[in-house]
C-alpha cells in the first residue's frame, strides 16, 4: 500500500466519522440527550485524529505547503473547524453546539472527497510560501468566525426559547447563555488578529506580484469588508463592553453577509481568485 492510498483511507474513515457524528449531535437534540451529544463528540474527536493524521501525510511532502492540493485545501478548512471547536470543549461544555458546528465540517468534507486527488489549487505562478501563510491564516481566521456565529445563533435561539419559558426538558441539554457567549468572544478575540496576519501576507504577495489592479478585485474589497465589520465587532466588545444577544445577532449577520458575498463574487465577477 503507497501513501496515497494509506490517505485516501484515513480520509475516507474521517469523512464516515464525521458524518456519524453529525446524524447524532442532531438526534441528541430530537429526542433531547445530551449523552447523544457526548458520544458525538468522542466521533467528531475520532475523525479529527484521523484527518490529522492524513493532512501529516500530506504535509510530509513539503511541495503541499506552497501547493497545496483542493481536496487538502477543502480538508483543511474541516480541520480548522473542528480544532477550535474541540479545543473550546476544554473551557466550556457546550457539546450541543456540535449540532451547528458538525454540518459545517461535514459540508467541508464532502466537498473534498468531490475533488480529484492531487488536482492543483494555486497556480504555478502564484505557489510560495507568502500565499501559504495566507491561505493558512485566512482559512483559520474563518474557522473562528464560524463557531462564534453557530455559538451566536444558538444564544439566539435558546434566549427566545427562555424569553418565551418553552425550555421544558431541553434545558438540561442545551449549554447556558454565558458559555455561549464566552465562545463568542474567545473566536473574536483570536480570529480577527489571525485573519489580520492573512489579509497583510497576501497584500504584500499581491504588491509583488500583480503590482496593480488587485485592490480593486470584489473579493479582496468583500473580505476586507468583512475585516472592518469583525475589527468593529471586538472593539465594541472590548472597548464597550458589547455582549450577549446583540453581539451573538451582529456577528451571525456579518458570517451570512461574508457567506452572500463569497457566492455572489464566483457567480457575478471576475476575480484573481477564481482558483478558490
């Protein structure tokens, strides 16, 4: 057996994992068991283990770092995901959150296992390790924004849920508000600076290389646009002391509007991105 196959299956194993997981975060919320909830959570660590695992690998050849391949890329972004979510499982016990979270990941997976093995992200020209470190921050970066939003949209809906007292037995299972909130700001406060180093590395890869023209490109102005809402987002929260349901409200529209746009730019634009 040679190492693209070894890889092939550790994905696969991964992708079943991940899949499992996710059919039971959601059953733990229909038949209202947060023991569902925990296994789910020793899967979704499960198929983590096994993705690391296959991405080592795939790291091993050092031609990844600057050319990475789609369905790494695609891995990746469920890697990231699933780290920060596992790793905050550790400062709080909101394992029902995995029943927003896992889809994400899976969605991720799925998209991966859609793409050839060993078909080229980046381009020859732009393959170095500036764009590496970008891709790598940005693709962080938006794993942090992602669990705020799902721990935002669930603040949201477990506070209507308690606004309106139709908790009944789910609040046994459902994390409270404070945990909730506190991942919000935890993936602010790490993923605004994150995507900052990102966005400051493919500047300074864009100046060299394309000289001109690329501050005008829609996804390099939607997601600097993005940056503001997010920078604005933790000087609030940190300057202001903006919390709770209006920073949990804010934060869920901005990842929509970040996701509207992404979809409106591949459909409705040209870009110098249109390798991702």
């Amino acid at each position: 057996m040679n190492l693209i196959d070894l890889q092939l299956i550790l994905f696969k194993i991964a992708l079943i994992l991940c899949a499992v997981s996710t059919v039971g975060y959601l059953s733990s919320l229909l038949v209202k068991k947060v023991r569902l909830a925990r296994i789910s959570t020793w899967i979704l660590a499960a198929a983590f283990g096994f993705l690391t695992v296959n991405l080592l690998f795939a790291f091993a050849n050092s031609s990844v770092l600057i050319n990475p391949g789609s369905r790494d890329f695609l891995s990746l972004c469920a890697w990231s995901v699933c780290a920060v979510y596992l790793a905050l499982q550790f400062k709080t016990k909101t394992r029902v959150l995995g029943a927003f979270i896992s889809p994400f990941i899976l969605l991720f997976m799925i998209a991966a296992a859609g793409e050839a093995s060993g078909k080229s992200l980046v381009p020859q020209n732009l393959q170095n390790w500036l764009t590496a470190l970008h891709l790598f921050c940005v693709i962080m970066g938006e794993a942090l924004f992602i669990v705020a939003s799902c721990a935002g949209l669930m603040f949201i809906m477990q506070n209507s849920l308690l606004k309106n007292k139709k908790l009944g037995k789910m609040s046994r299972l459902l994390p409270s508000l404070n945990d909730l909130d506190r991942i919000n700001h935890i993936c602010l406060l790490w993923g605004f600076p994150i995507l900052s180093v990102g966005i400051i590395a493919g500047a300074v890869f864009a100046e060299i290389s394309w000289q001109s023209g690329w501050l005008t490109d829609p996804k390099i102005i939607w997601t600097f646009a993005g940056w503001i809402i997010y920078g604005f987002l933790l000087h609030q929260r940190l300057a202001i002391g903006w919390k709770g349901y209006r920073m949990a409200l804010i934060s869920g529209a901005a990842f929509i509007l970040l996701l509207l746009s992404y979809g409106s730019v591949r459909i409705c634009f040209s870009t110098l991105h249109n390798f991702i």
